[in-house]
C-alpha cells in the first residue's frame, strides 16, 4: 500500500510539472522568458564546463548576463570594457556549398538587410534543402562541440546557414539583395559566402576559456595569429611545435582550435598589446580565448 501512494503521489507531480511547463509554453510572454533563461542557463554551464574557476571567469559570466539581459554599459577604459568592446565586434566568414534536389526548395526565410546589399536569415524551415543540409553537417565529428556538452552542438565555424547568418555573395554575385535572391532561387548549387556576429548573430553564444599555457624559454609559442576584423582580437590560423601544441595534447577537450579568437593575453587587450606581451621571454602566459557556438 505504501509503495501504490508513493507511485500515486510522483504521478501527481509528474502531472503537475506537465500542466506547469503547458500553461508557460502556452502564454507567448511567459514562454519568451522561459527560453530565454534556459538558453542563459545553458550558455553559463557550456562556459563552466570549460574553464578554469578564477576571478576573470567570474567576471567573463557577468558579460555573458550583459549579453543576455543587457545590464548596464561597462567603462571602455577598464581591462573588461576592452574585452567587451571586442566581443561586440567579432566576426567570422563561412563559406557554405548548397545543392538542391530535383523540385526542393532552399528552405530559408530571407529578408534584404539595411543595405539593401545582403540577405538576412530570419528562419530555416524544417523541410527544404538548407534543412537537409545542415542535419548532414551536423552528423560530422569536426564540428560537434563534444560528448561533454549539449547533443547537437556545432562550432560556429561548422559550414551551416544558422538564423541570425548575413549573407554577402551567392556564387561569386555581389551587389543587390535581389540578386543573391534570385541566383538562390534559379541555381541547383549554390556557393554562399556568410558573415556571422558573435554578439548580433541569435544562433551564436560565446564558448570562453581562461588557459594557462607554459613553455621553455628557448621554445616558442608555436601558433600563428592575425587580426582579421574590427575587434582587434588575434585570430588563430595554424599550429606548430611549441607550448599551446603541448596545451593541446594534455588537454585535449580544452585544446586551442585554428579559427579561435585571442581577446587578452594576461592583462593586455587589442592586437599590438598582445603580440607584445606574447614576444616577451615569459615562460607562461595566460590566455582569454573565445569561439562560438
């Protein structure tokens, strides 16, 4: 008899959070509050997940709630302004290959930007060729996030057309949005090239880590690094010997990845400090590195 009242009662329960999350999913006001809180809550635990418990990453989780909730502006003066102003500024390109079959549509909602030069994504529909796509994408190892997080997950420079996604050219044609529409509609193979935002994009949140990476002093870095936007962060584009190769095979879930973001090596913010500090003959550096996802 105890055990049928305690089955009974988790049956009351059970029915009670079901009749609880119908009657959020139902009010369009209250369902806007609830993804947005869950998607903070998952974003802050992805983040937690990899990084190293230290006063920056406090402060690195009050700028993901800035992001989300849009707190208060930071003094640009201040060593997290910095990092925030070039957070606000990254950006990546993706170059996307598209084939359509035989009666299929391209499955986007597109709308002309500002500009009245690009297309921006403000929906993927569930059937349709970008559908097909992006799950045959998704099932490549190369992009997923990693068995320690959410399934699903892709890096943000996973060859995909995410909402939020600008794009600037469709098959080497530039210049009027009504041009990229009409080659998107009339082309059976498409070559999109797409610029995604860090801060803009609605699809993309900030993965952040705080890595300690030492060296001998006769060794090198061993990274190659450019800037390549206005966020005068240093972009990651090749991996040699030397000490983040070394960072690499011991931590292997936490390993810098070519296409990574540099925003601040120890203290220093914006492309020529950090080349600077990265120059000097320091046996360790500490390294505030982001990509998306």
């Amino acid at each position: 008899l105890t055990k049928l009242n305690s089955k009974h009662q988790a049956d009351q329960r059970n029915r009670a959070r079901l009749n609880a999350a119908h009657s959020v999913l139902s009010d369009s006001d209250a369902k806007s509050a609830y993804d947005k809180h869950r998607k903070f809550v998952n974003t802050t635990t992805l983040f937690l997940a990899s990084a190293s418990v230290s006063l920056l990453v406090m402060i690195v989780l009050r700028l993901l709630a800035r992001m989300v909730f849009g707190a208060e502006e930071l003094d640009p003066r201040s060593f997290l302004g910095k990092v925030t102003t070039s957070l606000d500024k990254v950006e990546l390109r993706v170059q996307i290959q598209l084939t359509k079959e035989e009666g299929e549509s391209f499955g986007a909602q597109l709308q002309s930007d500002r500009s009245g030069k690009m297309l921006h994504v403000c929906g993927v529909c569930s059937d349709g060729a970008l559908s097909r796509h992006n799950h045959e994408v998704q099932s490549q190892p190369v992009y997923n996030v990693g068995s320690t997080q959410p399934p699903g997950m892709l890096w943000w420079n996973a060859p995909v057309l995410w909402e939020g996604d600008i794009i600037e050219s469709v098959n080497d044609i530039k210049g009027q949005a009504s041009d990229l529409m009409s080659s998107l509609k009339s082309s059976e193979s498409s070559s999109l090239l797409v610029r995604r935002s860090l801060s803009a994009n609605v699809s993309i949140w900030p993965w952040i880590c705080e890595r300690r990476v030492s060296r001998q002093t006769s060794e090198r870095w061993g990274f190659k690094l450019r800037t390549c936007d206005g966020s005068d962060s240093l972009e990651v584009f090749g991996i040699e010997e030397g000490g983040i190769a070394q960072w690499n095979e011991a931590n292997p879930e936490t390993a810098i990845r070519v296409g990574d973001r540099v925003v601040a090596v120890d203290k220093s913010v914006g492309s020529k400090d950090m080349l600077a500090a990265l120059t000097e003959p320091r046996e360790s550096v500490c390294l505030l590195v982001i990509r998306g996802v």
